[in-house]
C-alpha cells in the first residue's frame, strides 16, 4: 500500500523578510529543512512523496531539491509528485474575490492533491523540523487504514514550550486532549511567544499566562483518502459563509476542529516528545543551522544525509 507525504511548500513567507524560506540552506552541507522530513519519511516507511508548491516558484524549488530529491527517490523507489496551489483554485460556482492576492490556505494547499492522492497520507509544512519520531508514528497509524474507518485521523501532539521561536511570536494550535488520548478541542491561538517562566499570549497590549506543557498542533496530520471530498465540500461552505473573502483563509486545523465539534471525525494524538524548530523569522536561521550541526555530531544524521538509506 502506498502510504504518502504530502509537504506544503506554497507558503509566502512574509515574517521570514523576503526570500523564499523553505528553500534557505541549514544543514551541514547545505541541506534545507525538507531533505530532512524526506530523509525521516522515507526512513520510517513513506513511499510517495508531493510536494505543494506554487508555479512561480517551480524553477527555483527543481533547481534546490527538486531535481536532486527525484534522482534520490529513483534510486529508493519512492514516487515523486507535483500539486500546484494558486488562488484560482476554486470549486464549481465559486469566484475569486476582488482584491484577493494569496492562496487560501492549509486547507486549500491539501485540496490541492486531489487528483495525485488516493490513499492515506500524512502533511507536514515545508519549512519545519518535526523530528524522526513523529513520522514513525504517523507512519505506523496509516497502515493501520480501512475504507470502513474514513475519518479515524491522527495528529503529532508537540509541546508547546518545544516549538517556540527565540525572535517573536507564533501561532498554534493548542490542543484540548482526553485523558484516552484523542483530541477533543483545537484553538488556532496567535501571538505565542516564549517567557523566562514559559510562555504568553500578547493580545491588545494585554499578558495572558499560557500553560508550556500543553499540547499543540504543528500541522503534522494523518488523514484518509476520503478526507479530500470533505475538503472540497467544506471549502465551499467556508465561501458560502462570507466575511473579507480578499483575506479571510481557509485552514486545515480550524477544518478539524470544526469537524470535531460535530463528531464527525475522531483524531488520536500521538505523544511527540521531540524539539521543533523552524525558520519564521529570519533571525531564526543560525539557531535551525546549529542544531542541525549537533544533530549530524551525535550520529542522528550522516554527510551525505541520504547516505544511510541508499
């Protein structure tokens, strides 16, 4: 059975400060954030692989990894994939909004694999370090798939105080977990930042204290093959609904949460202790290249970085 990984890769990246983020070089020897989560998919079983880019940024994706990750997965027998998302990627009867400049979102970025993913498969962000576990986990969970569980999904639960930025605010989605470990509830929750005793939320000039150990999402899902008709069907209620359509974006996690609050799906949440980190801000960068550099010293990835799976 094939078991896929799709990678959103379509981002814009305003916080970064221009520059296309998910492409920047952090690794030893000049790897970016993606040969990693490949390197850990493919090592904990995926084998296929779609990438969620823009066109305009094609040329200089195949240019950084593209073409050398293809020339990698031929030689591993894993099957590479293109999705294109762009703003005009609307389902029938609706129109794009005046004034509407960037693709819509998460939740848009994976509708935009329709037609390439038939089976069950995980998503993960381009331009963030999840670690080995996590996809081993998730990994396992989609084997475990049958048509007569459509909506049995998963979610890697990081700790929130494992994914803050050291250079200013994030977003998250905290997470609500029952004690059977399944989530129960997700608050997509911006202006996270990290504070000498754990973490806070800035929000109009006011400090709410924010609990370090909770769980949150990074985006990192397994979901089933039907989910893409749910997507597509809730992508038009989300136009149906209305408010600033030239803005207003259509996001995988309040998707779930939503389809949560009317038990229509089930996500159990797996335990993921390892430390995210990731390029928002450019400020970023030298600490993502530092620890990948301690990464590659203690043994947990070699030079070549592909060199234990070939």
């Amino acid at each position: 059975m094939k078991i896929t990984l799709a990678i959103m890769a379509a981002g814009i990246g305003s916080r970064f400060g221009g520059g296309i983020k998910q492409l920047e070089p952090v690794g030893t020897n000049g790897e970016i954030i993606m040969d990693y989560s490949v390197h850990d998919a493919i090592e904990a079983g995926f084998n296929k692989i779609v990438f969620i880019i823009r066109k305009d940024i094609y040329e200089d994706f195949m240019e950084v990894i593209g073409h050398r990750i293809e020339s990698l997965c031929e030689q591993l027998h894993v099957e590479i994939a293109y999705a294109f998302q762009e703003k005009e990627d609307l389902p029938a009867g609706c129109q794009l909004p005046e004034g509407r400049e960037k693709p819509w979102g998460t939740g848009q970025a994976v509708l935009a694999c329709r037609d390439l993913i038939h089976e069950p498969f995980a998503v993960i962000n381009a331009d963030d370090y999840y670690g080995k576990t996590a996809f081993r986990q998730l990994y396992h969970f989609l084997t475990q798939y049958t048509p007569e569980k459509p909506n049995d999904f998963c979610m890697a639960g990081f700790v929130l105080k494992n994914t803050l930025s050291e250079n200013g605010s994030v977003t998250r989605g905290v997470c609500k977990v029952t004690n059977s470990g399944y989530l129960e509830k997700i608050e997509e929750t911006t202006g996270i930042c990290k504070t000498d005793t754990g973490a806070a939320v800035y929000e109009d000039g006011v400090t709410h204290s924010i609990d370090a150990d909770s769980h949150v999402s990074m985006n990192m899902w397994g979901l089933t093959p039907e989910f893409m008709d749910t997507l597509e069907k809730e992508f038009v209620n989300f136009f149906e609904e209305g408010g600033d359509l030239s803005k207003k974006e259509y996001l995988l996690p309040i998707l779930i949460g939503k389809l949560l609050e009317q038990k229509r799906v089930s996500v159990k949440v797996l335990e993921t202790p390892d430390t995210w980190f990731g390029v928002t801000y450019r400020e970023d960068k030298p600490g993502v290249e530092e620890a990948f550099r301690k990464l590659t010293q203690k043994g947990v990835y070699r030079i070549p970085l592909f060199g234990d799976l070939i």
